[in-house]
C-alpha cells in the first residue's frame, strides 16, 4: 500500500512537472490535459501538495491562453490548498498572480485585495523580496489611481524592506518610484531629491543604463 502511495505521488508529480513543460513550450493543450490529469489523481489519491500544485501548473496554462477567469479560479484553488497545508509562499504566490491579472485588467481594487492577502502569506514566512514587490505594485496601481500620497505610502513601505535587506539596486528603484510619484504630486523639489539619491546610489553600482534613466528624470524635473 506504501509502495503504490509513492507511486501515485511521483506519478502526481511527474504529470505537473510535464504539465509545466509544455506551459513552457507554449504547448498549452496538452500542458492542461496533464494538469488535469495530475490533478484528478493528486484528488483521488488524498495528496494535497500535488492537488495545489496542479491547480497551479492549470492556472498558469490557462494564463497563457487570456483565459483570465479560469487562470484566477484555479490560482485561488491553489492558495487555499496552500495555504491549509501551511505553505505561505506558493500560496502568496498564487494569490499575487491573481493580483496580477486584476492589475493588468485595470480592475485595480480587486488587485490590490488581493496584493495585500498575498503580502499577508509572504509577512507569515518572512519573505522579503516578494513583500517588497507586492507593496510596490500597490504603489504603482495607487499612482495610476492618481492617488499619490497614498503611493508614497507604500513606496516608503517597500523601502525599508529594500533596507533590512540590504538591497542597494532595490533600493535605488524605490527611491526612484518615490520621486515620480513627488513628481507627479507637484512636488518638484523632493522629486529632485530622491532622484539624486538614486543617481548617486546608481552610479556607485555602475549601471549604465539606470545611471541614464535617473539623469533623465532629473532633467524632465528641470524641464517642467
């Protein structure tokens, strides 16, 4: 009975992991009937991890298709697996994806609904990059909002993350973001501020290419 156990979870395992093959290959019809069929033995067989894992490889085909309401449906069934066998990262994952979708659809409260139950998973396990992506992205869909005091809010969030974890290109692109959305505010003067600081910081790390963009938004500063 162990022994067929083992063999039904690799046998799970091995289909998600075709399944995400042909995702890759942009190969999608047949990456679902994978999925699905991984998912059908992962729910026959009782194995969770390898049902939110299907639920996941499914949404992420689906994704690939524009089929967003089905991508969302299987990412959510992903998280709530996920999160029951207490895995917050996939499960923020999943949940950050959906943001994604909603953010791309400009549908930008449910984005950040669901940012935030993602940062929530993420804050659980104490895992900085991604808190730190989450909390700009709700930064960017608040300055798209017009909203821009209550980007900076956010911006400022992601910041400290960028300095607990020592990040000095992170940090470089939060202090960026802050000086657009100062900008953006009206407030020029703390807009040439932030940029300086991320210029300064820019060319300690020799980007040429960031190096350009903050000389850029320096000079659209001066040119308002």
């Amino acid at each position: 009975l162990i022994a067929l156990e083992k063999e039904d979870t690799n046998r799970v395992n091995l289909l998600n992991a075709l399944c995400k093959e042909y995702t890759g290959n942009n190969q999608l019809e047949q990456a679902l009937l994978y999925g699905n069929q991984a998912l059908s033995l992962a729910v026959q067989t009782g194995f969770k991890k390898g049902s939110a894992y299907s639920y996941y490889r499914i949404g992420d085909a689906y994704r690939k298709q524009y089929k967003d309401e089905k991508a969302i449906q299987h990412f959510i069934f992903a998280s709530e697996i996920f999160n029951e066998i207490k895995m917050p990262v996939p499960s923020g994952i999943s949940l950050s994806i959906v943001a994604e979708i909603y953010q791309e659809e400009e549908k930008y409260d449910k984005a950040i609904e669901y940012y935030l139950a993602s940062l929530k998973e993420y804050e659980s396990a104490g895992y900085s990059q991604s808190i730190s992506f989450n909390l700009e992205q709700i930064g960017h869909i608040y300055g798209n909002m017009r909203n821009y005091d209550k980007a900076i809010e956010y911006y400022k969030q992601c910041l400290e993350i960028d300095k607990e974890t020592n990040n000095e290109e992170n940090f470089a692109r939060s202090i960026t973001n802050l000086g657009n959305a100062y900008k953006n505010k009206g407030d020029l003067n703390k807009a040439h501020e932030y940029h300086q600081q991320a210029l300064e910081i820019r060319q300690k790390l020799s980007n040429e290419m960031q190096i350009a963009e903050s000389l850029g938004n320096i000079a659209n500063i001066y040119s308002e």
